[in-house]
DNA sequence: TTATATACTTACTTATTAGTAAGTAAATAT
DNA sequence: ATATTTACTTACTAATAAGTAAGTATATAA
C-alpha cells in the first residue's frame, strides 16, 4: 500500500489538522517529510483550502467504509458501537489525536466558509448512522436509554470528540473511563 | 467596571483563543482592537505565552469564584450542577466560544510545556469539584448513576467541551440536546 | 517522431509573525 | 525640584507564511 505524493500530502495535513489544528501547519511542514519543495505541494493543492478539502472529503470516504464494513460484519449493535468508537480509539493511539471534527469545530471560524457544508455533510452522516443504530438496538432490546436517538447519537459523538481532548491533559486512562461510562449507560 | 489596559489584553486573548484557537491571532490583532501599538501588549506580556498563562489563570479564578459562589448560594445539587454548566452556557453565548480547556487541549503540542501544568491544574480541579458534587448528590438521593464519580465528572466536562464545538457546526439546538440529555442521565 | 501532459524544481513576492531597542510623556516617589 | 517608574510610542529585525511564475526532466499520446 505505498501512496502517491498526492494521498501521502493528504495524510501528513490530516495528521497535522488533528495534532496542532489548522493554523498550526505550513506547505514547509509538509514539504519537508516527504522530501520535496513547497511548490510541489503547491502543484498538488493550489491553496490550502484545496488541502483542506481533500483531507475532509477523506474522512467522509474513510467514514462510509467503515459503515460498509459495519454492514457486512457485525451481528450486534454494540459490535457495531464498538467500531463506531473505534475511529476515536484508532486517533488516540495515533500520538494522541483529535477527532477532525473536533479539531476543525475549534477553528471553524478561521476556515473558508464553503469549508463549512462539507464538515455539516461529515458530522450529520456520522450522528444520522450512529442514531440509526441507537434507535434500532433500543426497539430490539438490546440497548436501553431515554431521550431521542439523535439527542443520544448527538452526546456520544461530543462526549467522544470532548474525551480525546480531555485525555490530552488528564492521560489516556480517562478517555477509557469516559468510554466505557458511556457504554454502561447504553448496556446497564 | 472599567478594565485596565493589561485586564483589556487578557480579556482580548481570551476571546480569541477560545473563537479561533491559539495560533490564530496575533498581537497585531489585540492592538487594533485596543488602539494600541504592538509593543503596548508586548510591555504588559513580553512573549505570547506569558499571555496565555494569564488568560489560564483568569479562567482558573473565574472557576474558584463560581465554586464560591456556589458554596454560599447554591441549596440542591441541581443548582450547584446548573451554575456549572452554565460557564458552558455563558461561552454558547458569546458567539459560540469553545471551552478554553477544549480549544488548549486542540493546540496543546504547540503551546510552551510549562504550561500544561497550568491547565492540567484547571482541569482537574474542575472534574474534582465536579466529582464531588456527583458524589453527594448520589449520597443524599438526588442524583442516580453507574460507576465512579470522578468518572461521571470527566464524561461530563467532555461533553458539554464537545458540545460547544458540535454546536459550532450544527447549531445551538444540539447543544441544548446534548446537555438535557446529560442532566436527565443524573436525576431520572 | 513530435507534441503534450505530469510532476516536479528554483527563485521569487508580499504579507504577517513574535519579538526588541530606543525614545517619550505623564504620573509618582523622594 | 528632581529622579524614577509606568505606560506607552516609533522604528526596526529575523523568521515564516501562502502563493506564483517560469523552467525542466520524464512519461505518455498522437
């Protein structure tokens, strides 16, 4: 699996965006792990708002497979959870990763605005599947919880992106507190 | 209520760390909203940082006078709950404002190291005056919940830190979700 | 074989950044 | 009355930023 220098570009500006933000990163950044010259960069994605797309426009694709793969494998709805949660596992283990869209949440204000549909298109289709899941395991009995299934798709995607960022500061042992905390709200 | 040039700097920074993030402003941009030169808010804080670490210590004073205030007012464990999450509240408010420890914890690879202590210090006393609250709360019947208290506390301060984020980018209504729901897991 | 598209390079511009040095006017302390 | 501290100013430096223009070697297509 060795990547073009264009998906390699797309890979180190996604690992930046979700180490240090938007504003933390430079085409020098880059340019400089993968061996090349800025304008290289430059040829690849124009402006940075090019970059940035294409790292937003990754997720969502990384985001569809995995609801494929969710589709064809799990049996229950917490195998299913449980690869939903393990987007957020797999950033923490990547030297302590925020979620993209808590990252860009933080510096939305600064990003082009026809930035903005696409992030909403990201973080709706996440919180739409998770509540879909939500819903269908409370009707079969196995998940159990009041409210809305959105309000609760809604809290476990902000508690998730919260509990990356608070896992930073306080280590990695509260982020699985905060996890399996909300797990045993679903379960209990 | 008139604020000092140095107050007016703090309070500046503030802002702007929790609107875009603390790569994104600069010192340009504190002067012009001041009518100050540059160097002004470089006599008051020589390097950026020591910026920072003011604005840190601000915001760990604003929370010691809300947990006076709470002492000496608050007569339920909802109160006390409601006076909390209402610095949440208070940063929605503000043109969507993150949390500060939300928008740190983003850039924290970015920022001097000698501040961490600083905001690990902010954090923890947070989650602890929190846990505390819960734990009573549980105590006296008032509140019901599974597992820790400390636990309890952390899943709550990343959620409401991730709901001011998700806010930003499905509106306030998902915010104002995600916190009935946490408050309803607590009392139902 | 020749033309063209691809994937870069070197070299540059313009803007912005954090930070500093030296000077100044006004308030305060001696 | 004089000296000193406070709160700035102007004027600057060195570094870094995004972005562009023009050139080049290689692969591909006509």
């Amino acid at each position: 699996m060795t990547l073009s220098t264009k998906e390699s570009i797309i890979a180190l500006a996604e690992n930046h965006i979700q180490q240090n933000g938007y504003n933390a990163f430079s085409y020098h950044d880059i340019a400089r792990q993968l061996g090349v010259r800025n304008a290289a960069v430059h040829y690849h994605f124009p402006k940075k708002e090019d970059l940035l797309m294409a790292v937003v426009e990754k997720s969502e694709r990384h985001f569809q497979n995995m609801v494929e793969t969710s589709r064809s494998n799990d049996n229950t709805y917490l195998e299913k959870l449980n690869r939903f949660l393990k987007i957020y596992d797999d950033n923490l283990d990547r030297q302590n990763r925020v979620c993209l869209v808590g990252a860009l949440a933080t510096d939305l204000f600064t990003l082009p605005t026809h930035l903005r549909p696409a992030l909403y298109r990201l973080v709706e289709s996440m919180k739409d599947w998770l509540a879909e899941v939500l819903n269908e395991a409370r009707n079969k009995g196995e998940f159990m919880f009041d409210g809305s299934a959105f309000d609760r798709a809604a809290l476990i995607c902000s508690s998730m992106a919260g509990a990356l960022q608070l896992a930073r500061v306080l280590g990695n042992k509260e982020y699985e507190a905060i996890k399996s905390q909300l797990i045993k709200d679903l379960t209990k």
